[in-house]
DNA sequence: ATAATAATAAACAAGGAGTTCAAAAACTAA
DNA sequence: TTAGTTTTTGAACTCCTTGTTTATTATTAT
C-alpha cells in the first residue's frame, strides 16, 4: 500500500485515539481530528465517510488483532498447551488492557455502543460451542445466551470503567465463571 | 402552575416521545422537536437548554412515577400483602411496558445511556439490603454487586428489544432470580 | 524519468444550534 | 373588567460543523 495512504490512516487513527482520552465522542468534530492529526480535511473525507467510521476502523483493529493472536496460538503451540475457553477470555482482556485509554474514553461516551456490539458479537460466537444450558430449561435459550454474553461483557466494562488497574485478567475470567457457574456444568 | 408552562412542556415530551418512535435520536434535531410540538422556537430554548435535557425529563418522569407508586404500595395496602423484592421488579416492568414504544426507540440509540444510567442507580438502591454476598465471598464485593445490577438491566433490555412482547413481567422477574440464584440464598 | 496517485488549501453550500428582541397573546389577582 | 405580569411567538442573526469541489503541489511505484 502507498505510504502516503498508510500514513494519513495511521495518523488519523493515533489523532482519535488522543481525542477520546481528553474529552466525550460527541464533542469530537471531524476538525479536531483533521488538526490533532495534522492532515487536510479533503485527505480526511477521501478516507472516511465521517467520525463513526474511524471509530469502526479501531475497533476492528482491536478485534483483528485478537482473532490473528488467537490463531497464532493455535498454530504455534502444542497441543498440551492449555488453549481453552478460559485462556482465550484472558488473553482477550490482556489486549485491551493495551488499548486501555481509549477504551475507556470511549466506553464513557456515545460512541462505545460501537465497540460494545462488536465486543458483543465477538463473544457471542466464542459462547456458542461452550455454554451449557442444562441448568436452565425452564428459561428460553436466547435469554441464557443473553445473559452469558452481557455478563461477561458488563464484567469487562466494569474493569475497564472503574480504575481496577489492581485486577489481574486472569482475575477477572475467574471471577465471570464464579458468577456464572451454572453456565458451565453440566 | 402557568397553564401556558405545562402545556408546552407536556407537548414537547410528546413530541420527542412520537419522534424517537420513528426515528434514532441522533438524527432528531430541535427543529423536529419544535414543529412536532408546534410551538416557537424560543419557546423551546426558554424551557430546555437541549434535546438531551428533554430525555432528562422523559426519564426521570418514568421513576418518579415507580417511586410514587412504589410508596402508594406500602402506604395503601395491609401487612399480609407480598409486595416484596421481586414484587418490586415485576411492578417497575409494568410500567416499562407502558412506555415501551419510547423506550425501544431510545434504547436502539445514543439516547439509552441516559435511560440506562437512571435505571441502575434505581436498581442499586433497590439492591443494597437484597442481595447476599455469601456465596462469593472469593469476589470483591463491588464485583459482585455490579454483577446484579447489571444482569437485571440487561435481561430488561433484551426483553424490551427484542419483539418479546409474549414474555410477561412476572416471567422476566423469575427469570432473573433464576439466572442468579446464588446471589439471592445464603 | 514518468505516469499515476495522494495530499493540500481554499472556497463553497447547506443546515443545525443557540440567542435576541419587540410585539402579541394568555394568564393572575384585585 | 382591568391592569400588570408572564409566556409565547416569529423572525432575524451569528456561529459552527459537515461534507464537497477544484486546481495545484508533492510523493510514490516501477
């Protein structure tokens, strides 16, 4: 890819990263970022339709980057390596522990609807093959489903949002299966 | 109060309770408020500093109203009558559905944070001498509690989102005592 | 080197937010 | 009813943001 293009992406990214660290996603105009980013704002609008849009690309970014490292994992390990359900949660809360500024400034505003649906469906297809719904016959699946996905996520929200910098992920995954542990026993 | 007052205020909550019914907040803009509520436009900017203070309004008018029918409750009826935990939550579900209409058009938009943060400050109050921490005694305590109050408001915002209008309050309720019974026997 | 592509500044139109003001209308209290 | 107060109204206005366009300059890949 030309460097001019990879540059200005790159740039604009860092420049929203920045943003939502310091003030709400609404107060953010596409002028702050073309100025925190240093672009013209023609360069900007040939990249992105609008400020939603390089919150859709970072999000995927966070996501992309999970999914590779999961299959790195799976590629590169034996198979005696411990690689469960448990293991990939944590390994997920170590990656957003990186982007954890950002995150939070976003979680905190209007625009973490975003990452939250996209967090929502990432899970959703990690619990598929994984929760058992024994326990809970007399309730319709859907809202176990439900109720497994949102729980772990509000965990992962409550993480991130109050300053339990102290909690280690691995802390956290134990403490989503202690909540829930009728949703995985038979 | 002025007659005048209360009659612009009651068709301006109107007006946001029709628009946000047909469209996401983020696309309704004051003008629309205005000319659904037929009045003037400094009328509206004498009244409201926003289109979020009107949501403000909206919301805080539903709890008013479980607040004050809760106290109805304990005031009007005899000591044999249940009108405990659950009973409280299957009674707040009720007035949901009410509002149900507004309430799935704010929900689907930026304009839910409002509702939803209003809802888990009602829920925490409710929850403090409700919930039993023995049996996570493993888990800090404000995990826990966040844990409660935050599978109930998701399990309201399934059920409103989703076209589950055959599910009724009372099953909502015993669903939730069922998903977390832990939280709820010593 | 050159042809293609990207970045840029500047100007532009369209539209929403919020304010101001004087005149008209509706209210209250006597 | 009247007189005085308060609210409503429409219109005009400023400021800001969005998104587009254009001609020019700079960078890139080969």
């Amino acid at each position: 890819m030309d460097r001019r293009i990879s540059k200005t992406i790159k740039s604009v990214k860092k420049a929203f990263s920045n943003l939502i660290s310091e003030k709400a996603y609404k107060d953010i105009t596409v002028q702050d970022i073309i100025d925190e980013a240093d672009i013209g704002r023609a360069t900007f609008y040939s990249h992105y339709k609008n400020k939603e849009e390089v919150v859709n690309a970072l999000v995927n970014d966070i996501f992309e980057h999970i999914l590779s490292h999961n299959l790195d994992i799976e590629n590169h390990h034996d198979f005696s390596q411990k690689h469960n359900f448990s293991h990939r949660i944590e390994h997920m809360l170590y990656h957003f522990e990186e982007d954890k500024d950002m995150l939070i400034g976003l979680l905190n505003s209007e625009g973490g609807e975003i990452f939250l649906s996209a967090l929502k469906k990432h899970l959703a297809d990690a619990f598929k093959t994984n929760i058992s719904l024994s326990k809970f016959d007399k309730i319709p699946e859907n809202i176990v489903f439900n109720h497994a996905v949102t729980s772990l996520m509000q965990l992962i929200l409550f993480w991130l949002k109050e300053d339990n910098c102290c909690i280690k992920p691995e802390d956290v995954a134990d403490y989503y299966f202690l909540l829930n542990k009728d949703l995985f026993t038979e």
